[in-house]
C-alpha cells in the first residue's frame, strides 16, 4: 500500500506540472526564443564589421581598375566606378554578414532570386572574412554568381589587392 501511495504522489505532481505548463502556455502564449545570431527572410544575419586596418578611402592609380576609389567604414563601402559595367554599383552599400545555411537552402530558389533583387535595390552588399587575416569577400546579389563580386586583400599597411575574375592583382592605395 505504501508503494501505491508513493508512486501515486509522484504522478499526480507529475500531472501537475504538465497542467500547470499549459496552463501558463495558454495564459502566456507560446515561448519565444531569440538567437544571438539571428536570421532575417532575406538571410542577413547582423551587420558585417570591417577590420580596423582596412577602414579608410582607397584609391587607384591604374587606368584599368573597376573603381577608382573604395571607402571603406565600420559598417559601409561606398565606391566610385571607373568602368560602366560597374557604374550600377556606384554607392554607398551596407554590409552584413551572410548566413550560410539560409545560402544553402535558398540558392537558385524563388525566394533566393527574390532576396538577391532585394539585396540590390537596397544596398545591402553580403560580406565575410576568407582565409587569411586582413582577405575581405564582397558579394553582390545575395545568391546570385555576379561578376562583380570581388576580394579585397591588405597586402601592406598603406595598400590593398582588389581580386575579381575581370581585374586581377588591382592595387588600391590610401
């Protein structure tokens, strides 16, 4: 008999609790839980911060670069083109970081064209740290494969390498 009083405490505490959580779910509604590294619909996961040593105006000397200055802040790149393919991304562009994941799962869908026009129109620029320290990749278009997209490398405190598949080896200058 005493087993059976045991075991029954225990049950109906353990019924108690479920109630008692419903209960608080229904008064309460559902729990909301928020990420420190949170997603939004178009895959920007936070704002993108640009090293401290990259951080200034860089300008070109040769005739043949894409742009002829790159200004680069904490949060912020403005360029101004020489060439007209890269006239339509004159501006200033605010950078974030992109969520991997979300890449994965939306690349060549619907919503990923929907996000790379988005991404466009509104100036955001999808930007991550590659390999080596000081190697910044700029990414127009969220997903997709832009020409425009390119490297930037610190090669010397006063110098920095732009990498594209049109403008290799293209030295910026502060």
């Amino acid at each position: 008999m005493k087993v059976i009083k045991k075991n029954l405490k225990w049950i109906v505490a353990g019924l108690m609790l479920v109630l008692g959580m419903a209960g608080a779910s229904v008064v309460y509604g559902q729990l909301h839980v928020v990420t420190a590294s949170h997603v939004d619909k178009y895959g920007r996961q936070g704002k993108y911060t640009v090293p401290k040593g990259m951080r200034g105006t860089w300008v070109s000397r040769s005739k043949k670069s894409a742009y002829k200055t790159i200004k680069l802040t904490a949060h912020t790149a403005t360029f101004v083109a020489k060439s007209s393919f890269y006239k339509k991304l004159d501006g200033k562009w605010t950078l974030y970081n992109m969520n991997n994941h979300w890449y994965d799962k939306h690349f060549e869908t619907d919503w990923g064209g929907k996000a790379s026009t988005k991404s466009i129109k509104s100036h955001w620029l999808a930007t991550r740290n590659q390999g080596k320290k000081g190697t910044v990749f700029f990414k127009f278009g969220w997903t997709f494969d832009d020409a425009r997209s390119f490297i930037l490398r610190k090669t010397a405190s006063n110098a920095i390498r732009f990498d594209n598949p049109s403008f290799q080896n293209n030295y910026y200058r502060k």
